[in-house]
C-alpha cells in the first residue's frame, strides 16, 4: 500500500522581532565575543583606571578630612580646567589606540576569511546595518573611556563648585566632547578598513603600529628632505595633536605632542579624508559574494 506525503510550503506564522532589534544583532554578538576575550577584556577596564583617580582627586579636593592633611596647596596645584583635561584626553587617547589595536582587527576579518558575510546579507541585514553595527563595536568601548568620563567628571566638578566653576572653565567641557570625537571615529573607520583588508589579525595590528609610530618618522624625514612641514600631515599623532591644540585653545602639552606644526584646517581635512576613504574601503569590501578567481 503506497502512502503518500504531501510537502509543501507553509509560510512563517510567529512572532516577528522589530528592526531596532534586527540593527542590534551585529553589535550585540560582536560585544559578546569581546567580553569573551580575556586581553580586550583587561584593556577595556585599565581604560576605566585614570577616570577613578580623576573622580577620586575632585572628590579628595573637597574633603574635609583631606585637606586637613595634604593642606591648602593641593587644592592650589590640582586645577580642574582646560590643562587637567587636555592631560587626560592625552593619556586616554593613547589607552584608546590600544584597545582598538586589540579589538578592532578581528571585526571584519573573521568575517571575510570565514566568508561569512553572504549568511548575514541573506537575513534582514543589509550592507549599511553590518557596516554600522561593526563600526559601533567600536565606538561604543573608546566612547565610554574617553568623552563619557568628561562629562561625568564635569557633573561631579559643578555638583561641588556650582555655576562659578562652569563659568570659568565650562568651554573646556565641549571642547572634550569634540576632541575625542576627532579621535575615536577617525580611528574607529581606520581600523574596520584594516580589517576589512588583510585576513589576518596580525597583520592589521601591525599596519596600525606602523601608521602611528612609522609614519611619525616618515614625516620628519619628509620635512628634513624637502624643508617643509607637510610632512606631518601623514602622521596621526600630529594631525589630532593640531586639532586638538585648536579646540582647547593652545596648550603646552598638545605643543610638544605636535599642535602648531600643521594649521587646523589641515588637520580638520585629513581626519575628515581617513574617515571618507575608509567608508569607502569598508563598502565595497561588504558583498553578498565573493570573487573566484581561477
């Protein structure tokens, strides 16, 4: 006796998840891979290590207790202004450098090494979702070590000196805000577009090492060769150094790192360039398919 099966197509009845949760799938699962490592995972919390000594010092300034042992003079040389937040966006910026060095290289390319990238256009995922949820990976970690804390330390400032201390030093609060952005997103696109051009991790770590530290060479021999300073337009240090010194308004620090050397519209223009070619990079290494070259 034949039995016969019928087969046929029966649609998706259940419920549907919504487009933000959709958008969020990329970055969420990359976040769990991060937390799972445990080198991104230490360098992630010694970036958290100069923002609680800040907090502690603005804290220890209005300390009964701790003014009657260190005295009127730690007060007196422990200002919280435009030099105390250059000096942590400084050491923070170079926290930053390496916690992209350690997370960022393997965004993309386990992706495109695995060929993964058709299973995930081929879900409610397009191009810009994968790309913005990857660079959020990003930004979300060296978001939270860098202008978050400002903004947080600046509410514990004001929540102790009230108005006169925003009054005197409150330009220095946006100021903060801007320069970590023309750090973390120029570095954020810089390093998806490494990763998203060589396989292998090691390698994109290295070409990051080399813009910063090789390219400082570079330039200064560029200048010494053709007696010119536009050699450090190829060094990053320079080029946010310059843009800084322009948003805080002159400082000795950020002239030692390199603020003066470039003008800042150059310096506006290059950031402003990284990021243009890296989106490009980054689009047209996100496809559906891959080339077979025979």
């Amino acid at each position: 006796m034949a039995v016969l099966y019928e087969r046929r197509f029966e649609p998706y009845d259940g419920a549907l998840t919504s487009r933000w949760a959709r958008r969020l799938v990329i970055p969420r699962y990359a976040m769990r891979d991060i937390l799972r490592s445990r080198m991104a995972l230490i360098t992630f919390v010694a970036g958290f290590a100069l923002p609680a000594v800040s907090a502690a010092v603005i804290y220890a300034r209005h300390n009964a207790t701790v003014l009657e042992l260190l005295g009127q003079g730690f007060v007196d040389q422990v200002s919280i202004g435009t030099e105390f937040y250059t000096t942590f966006l400084v050491m923070q910026g170079w926290m930053t450098f390496v916690l992209a060095l350690v997370v960022g290289p393997p965004l993309m390319a386990r992706d495109l090494s695995d060929n993964a990238l058709p299973l995930y256009l081929s879900r409610p995922i397009s191009r810009l979702t994968y790309g913005a949820g990857k660079l959020a990976v990003l930004l979300v970690p060296l978001s939270a070590i860098t202008w978050l804390p400002v903004l947080l330390l600046s509410l514990l400032q004001y929540g102790f000196d009230g108005a006169p201390w925003w009054q005197e030093h409150g330009h220095a609060v946006p100021a903060a805000f801007l320069a970590s952005w023309a750090l973390i997103l120029p570095l954020s696109m810089v390093t998806l577009a490494l990763s998203s051009l060589v396989s292998r991790r090691w390698v994109a770590r290295g070409l990051m090492l080399g813009a910063v530290f090789v390219s400082r060479g570079m330039a200064e021999a560029i200048n010494a060769v053709l007696d010119t300073r536009w050699g450090y337009l190829i060094s990053p240090t320079r080029v946010v150094g310059t843009v800084w010194n322009q948003l805080f308004g002159g400082s000795d620090l950020l002239t030692l790192t390199g603020g003066p050397t470039l003008t800042p519209l150059s310096g506006w223009i290059v950031l402003a360039l990284a990021c243009i070619v890296s989106a490009l990079v980054i689009a047209s290494r996100i496809r559906a398919y891959a080339e077979v070259r025979s």
